[in-house]
C-alpha cells in the first residue's frame, strides 16, 4: 500500500509523472514476488530435499530477481526518455 501512496503523491501532487511510473514497477515487482516463491519453493524442495533450507533460500530467491528485473527497466525508461 505504501508504494501506491508514493505513486500516487508523485504523480498526483507534484507532477513527476516518471517517479509514480518507477514506483509502479516496482509495486508490481514487490507484488509478483508471490507468484515468484511458489514457483521456486518446489523446484528448490526437490533439490535440496530439505523444505526449512529450501524456504529460507527461497525467501529471498522471490524478492532479488523481480527488484533487479524492475530495476532494470527502470533504467532502461530512463535511458529512453
């Protein structure tokens, strides 16, 4: 929630069009990390076969590649623009 308010202020209350745009990436980023742990949770379960190592990996296996994804196209926005 605190990223759409950011966004929002951005956007909204000074005009910087491009920041509301960089935090809604990154909101999503944040957002699909859910999606990113179930995926990795089973894969890294079958691998490792011990569920409490795998879950602590897989913790931060959700996180670091969608902010690094986000950040990357975040940069390449502002490469653009």
């Amino acid at each position: 929630m605190a990223y759409y308010y950011i966004g929002w202020h951005f956007s909204d209350q000074k005009g910087e069009y491009d920041k509301a745009q960089q935090f809604m990436v990154y909101s999503y980023a944040c957002t699909f990390a859910a999606v990113t742990l179930r995926l990795w949770y089973p894969l890294l379960q079958n691998i490792t076969h011990d569920p409490d190592k795998s879950y602590l990996a897989v913790a931060w296996l959700c996180w670091l590649p969608n902010l690094l994804a986000a950040y990357w196209i975040n940069k390449k926005n502002l490469e653009v623009n």
